[in-house]
C-alpha cells in the first residue's frame, strides 16, 4: 500500500481536484494520496470529490495557509 503526496499549492478550483483525478488512475485499492492545496474551497471540493468518487477522505489538517488532506482508494 502506497502513499503519493501531490502539491498542488497555487491552482484554484477546478484544477487540485482534477489533478487528484488524473492521480486516481495510477491508484490501487489500499493505496493513499495526500494532498496540499490552498484553495479557499479545496476542503468542500475534496470532500465532495471523494463522495462521488466513493474514496475515504481519512483525515484534513491545516499546514499555515493550505489544507493537507489524506485519501484511502
């Protein structure tokens, strides 16, 4: 079981959660990705991808200005 981080400080929405899609392809069951963004509205993004995409958002924690999230495919 993998974990792979992604950056993706800078981009505004749409872009960190079509970033996390693109990622997702690479993803096996079991793996995790973790991801730091810093876009206003990158936690309801996130958590709304991950309801759609049916993935476990295991955890969201603040890091200065950004928000680091943590997913379980």
């Amino acid at each position: 079981m993998a974990v792979s981080e992604l950056d993706v400080r800078g981009l505004r929405c749409p872009q960190p959660t079509l970033k996390i899609t693109v990622m997702s392809i690479k993803m096996k069951p079991g793996d995790s990705l973790e991801v730091v963004a810093d876009c206003p509205t990158f936690e309801k993004d996130v958590r709304d991808w991950c309801a759609r995409a049916r993935k476990t958002l295991v955890w969201v924690r603040e890091e200065g200005t950004a928000k680091k999230v943590h997913i379980r495919f």
